[in-house]
C-alpha cells in the first residue's frame, strides 16, 4: 500500500526481488487508474518482454482488478473491446500503426514489466521513447542495472529519470518484505540503486516547448536553478571563460541575453575570442535542443571537432561520450 500511494500518478519505477508481489503492487495501481473518476476512459497498457509472460500476467492482473483484461501478440488478432491490454512490445508497435484505439491519446497509464530493457536496444526502449508527457509511465523491475559501482548506478537512475520523466523509484526496506512472507535477500546494488537522487527537474516539458521563446524559457529554468546538470556545466565554464576575457578587453559585454543566438559566437569571434566563441556555439546546440542529451551529444562533438579539450570537463556528467 506504501509504495502504490508513492507512486500514484507520477512516473516511477517500482524496484523490488523476484517473487516479491510487483505484479501486485502493478495491478493495484492499475485497478485505482481505472477507477478513478478522472482518467476519462483512458485505457490501460501492461507490456511483458515475451510472448510466455501474456498470459501469466493477464491472469494475475484480471484476478485482481476485477477489470476486463485482453490479451495480445504476434499471430492474436487485436482484441475489440477492453480495459487493459497485456501484450508484448512488437506487437504493440505494428498494431498502434492502424488502430485508433491504441493511439497515445487513448491511452493514460503504460505500465513496463521488466523495464530494464527500456537501457539496451531493446522494442521497449523504442515505445518508451514515444510516450507523451500525458500518460504515466510506470516500471517494474527485480534489477535496474548490472553496475558494481555507486557512481556507474547513478548514471542508470539519471539516463533513466530524464528519458521517462522519473519521478520516483519505490522499493521496500528487507523487514518490510519479511514482514509481508518474502524471505529473500534485497541485493546491496539494488538498496543503492532505490536511494539514487533523482533531478529535482529534467528538461522542460514538451507542453513547454514553444520555438519562439526557447531563449526566455532556458534562462529562466537556468535562474530558477531547473536546468540540467550539463547545462549548468556548460554556463559555469562560459562565465569562467567570460570572467578572463573581461579581463583582457575592458568593452566586453556577454551576449548570452541577445536572443539572436548567432550573435554569440559572432561577438566572441570579432573579439578574436576564439576558445569562447566555441563554447558559445556548443551552449547554443544544447539550448536549442531543449537540453536533451541527444543536444550534449552534438556539443561535445562540436568541441572535439574544434580541438577543444574541455570536453573531458564532461566525465562527470556522460562518460560514455568521451
């Protein structure tokens, strides 16, 4: 009950042992989600990696909700009329392509067992990826990663919480497990994964994404400290950078307030600030990409392409790019 009340409407993920009633705790959220008098008919998704699992999981969750649950997968013909839909993501993906019943803006709550495969190439992660910001994403998993180390489980726990929107990952201390008959043992990296911090804020919701007032929306998120971290970074050696050419050249101003993000690499490299000028470009791809990685990505490739090596100051934000 702890833990379904955590999670409630938020994305979250739900991270406890095998055989420890995740599928429960799962078909109780959904049970409330279809209960409630606000989710509008909004129908219910609850993905299994394989085609064994369908109908284990829809007979679990039926047997629970109460509710009318379908099942569905490659060779099963799309079930009509239903509540929740158990099926296997290949399926999901080839169906949603010419069934209006199965567009997003049908759907409220997308529930992934076994959602560690949204981190490898993997359908999961294709679905996940397209999920608008309207529909709850929930995940269940024994295991959110095979890490050894605290520092390689917080980069799962951040790449996770910025591409679900992660709210929350709700576990169970080990008394509260024995205490409701599981005997198991709560793996040590497991304990260190549920305490992972996630970001107060990630990227701006996509509600929020209007071209013309990138600019405006990027400082503001910057002065009301939600920027991301590689935002930050990025800022906090601009001004570094900014600080020693005020130095250097009485005149200089920062451009960064000019909405005209052309101009900021422009003034630098009239400045002959060329080390600067490249920066601001490279602060430039990351703004106009609303602060996705994808956007740190393409500036820390812009950097190595201009022979900068400041990049490595990323090591401690992505050191899968370096």
């Amino acid at each position: 009950k702890r833990i379904v009340n955590q999670i409630g409407r938020q994305n979250g993920i739900i991270l406890l042992p095998t055989g420890s009633g995740k599928t429960l705790i799962g078909s109780e959220l959904l049970k409330r989600f279809l209960n409630s008098q606000s989710n509008h008919n909004l129908l219910a998704i609850f993905f299994v990696p394989s085609r064994v699992l369908v109908s284990q999981q829809a007979q679990a969750i039926q047997k629970w909700t109460q509710h009318n649950v379908a099942e569905y997968m490659g060779g099963l013909s799309l079930p009509k009329v239903f509540e929740i839909l158990v099926s296997t993501p290949r399926a999901f993906i080839s169906a949603q392509a010419r069934a209006t019943q199965l567009q997003w803006s049908s759907i409220g709550l997308v529930m992934f067992d076994e959602i560690h495969h949204v981190l490898k190439d993997h359908p999961y992660r294709k679905l996940a990826l397209n999920i608008p910001d309207q529909v709850q994403i929930v995940g269940l998993t024994a295991s959110l990663s095979y890490a050894v180390t605290q520092k390689k489980l917080n980069k799962t726990v951040e790449r996770l919480s910025f591409e679900l929107r992660l709210k929350v990952i709700s576990t169970a201390t080990q008394q509260e497990l024995q205490a409701d008959g599981y005997h198991g043992v709560v793996s040590k990296a497991d304990n260190r994964a549920a305490q992972c911090q996630l970001p107060n804020e990630g990227t701006a919701p996509i509600s929020e994404r209007k071209p013309h007032l990138m600019h405006d929306i990027f400082w503001r998120r910057f002065v009301k400290n939600q920027s991301t971290a590689h935002a930050k970074l990025m800022i906090s050696i601009i001004h570094s950078l900014e600080r020693d050419a005020k130095l250097k050249i009485v005149s200089f101003k920062s451009p960064l307030q000019s909405k005209k993000l052309s101009a900021w690499g422009r003034y630098a490299n009239n400045l002959k600030l060329f080390h600067l000028g490249h920066w601001y470009e490279a602060l430039k791809i990351v703004l106009i990409k609303w602060e996705e990685l994808d956007g740190l990505e393409l500036a820390v490739r812009y950097l190595r392409m201009m022979n900068m090596h400041l990049y490595t100051s990323y090591a401690s934000i992505s050191p899968e790019m370096n």
